[in-house]
C-alpha cells in the first residue's frame, strides 16, 4: 500500500505539467479514486475521503456519472464504518438517484455496490426488509454481469440478513451459493496468480536477455579499446 500511494503520488505529480483538459482531468479523477481505495485498505479515513471528493469534483466536472456513484460510495463506506449512518444513508441514496446507463460504460460494478453498501447499511441499522430490498437488487445486477466479487459479496449479504430475520431456508439458500462463488473465485485468483507469475518470468527474461546484450556491447567496445590501445602504444 505504501508503493502503491508513492507510485501514484508521482503520477499525480506528471500529470499537474499537463493544461488540464477533460482527458487529463479524468486520468488525474482515476489516480484519486485508487488512492482512496489505498487510503480505505489502511484505515485512514480522512486521506480516504479527501482523495474520494477531489476524484468526486473533477467527475462532477466532466459529468462523469460513473466516477461520481463510486466515489460516492467510498465517502459513504467511510461515513458506515464511522458509525455515522444518517450521513451514509443520504451519501447512498444520493449515489443511486443518478441517472446513470451501464450499457454505455465499461462495467456497472459502481451501481451495484451502491445498492449492496446500502442493503449492508439497512442491516447495520436492523432494517432488515429495506436491507434485503437493497442486497436482492445488488444481488440481481451483479449476477446479471456475472461479477463474481460483488455477487459474493451480496449473497453473503443476504445470508446475514435472513438469518437474522430468521428466514433459514432463504439463508441456506444464499450460503450455498456463496461457497460456490468462493470456490469459483479462489480458481479464478490461482489463474490470475499464475499468469501473473508466467508475466513476470517473462519480463524478468527478456530484461536479462537485454542486459546480456548490452554486456557483449560493452564487451566487444572494451576489446576495440584495448586493442586500439596496444597498437597506439606499440607505435
């Protein structure tokens, strides 16, 4: 994490030598959202929510609904996690009235987290039938999208909800099918963890080829030298 927030720090740093235009603009929204996430891995609140307004002010510039939903998601989680639910309520409910069409972004994983943090809210606050509203809905979505990290998230979600409201055989229902989805996400984590493995061999590889040829240069250049050398000498 602390790499992670040094790395990103100088990135922020090139990209203040640019005029800032939309398309920098929306990289610079990109770097304070990750930050955020970083920031909410460590636990520090206050970084977390002051990376998630700057992203959450640049997307209001752009009018970017997309960036604006997920950065409103993490203040909100903040505001959860502080124990401060009337704020993360309003912050919630305000992230899911923006008229927002996934068809047209690259995924709705924003939208559904935004109906599962507020299902997770609901339950928070023992509202057990608008927590379950909100988790279903969150639920539907990510299966739709066959987002095997939010539907996990959701149907463990809907396990607690139900079995607190002592609904177990809807209970059993959603903990069967999130050890499936655990099990299916471990084998998609050990792909991920191989190929990235298999990238890195093969960086590691070419990186040492190139310093293998660039030691025969400085060889073959040495060997002239000292050659060149001798015949200077002998004259």
């Amino acid at each position: 994490y602390e790499k992670a927030i040094e790395y990103n720090q100088k990135v922020l740093a090139c990209y203040r030598e640019f005029d800032p235009d939309n398309y920098v603009n929306y990289l610079t929204s990109q770097v304070h959202s990750r930050m955020a996430t970083v920031y909410m891995a460590l636990k520090k609140y206050p970084e977390t929510i002051l990376h998630a307004q700057k992203a959450l002010q640049l997307s209001e510039h752009m009018n970017d609904k997309y960036l604006k939903i997920q950065n409103l998601c993490r203040i909100g989680t903040v505001k959860m996690k502080q124990a401060k639910y009337d704020e993360a309520e309003k912050i919630f409910t305000e992230a899911l009235k923006i008229q927002y069409s996934s068809e047209q972004d690259v995924d709705n994983t924003a939208i559904i987290s935004a109906y599962i943090s507020l299902g997770r809210l609901y339950y928070l606050k023992e509202e057990l039938s608008k927590a379950s509203k909100y988790a279903e809905k969150g639920f539907a979505i990510s299966k739709k999208a066959n987002n095997l990290d939010l539907m996990n998230d959701s149907s463990w979600l809907l396990y607690q909800i139900n079995t607190k409201a002592k609904s177990f055989e809807k209970a059993l229902e959603m903990y069967l099918i999130h050890e499936k989805l655990v099990d299916s996400t471990n084998i998609e984590a050990s792909k991920n963890a191989l190929a990235q493995q298999q990238l890195k061999y093969d960086f590691e590889k070419k990186e040492l080829n190139l310093k293998l040829i660039a030691e025969k240069k400085n060889a073959l250049k040495n060997n002239w030298l000292f050659a060149l050398s001798g015949t200077l000498l002998l004259l």
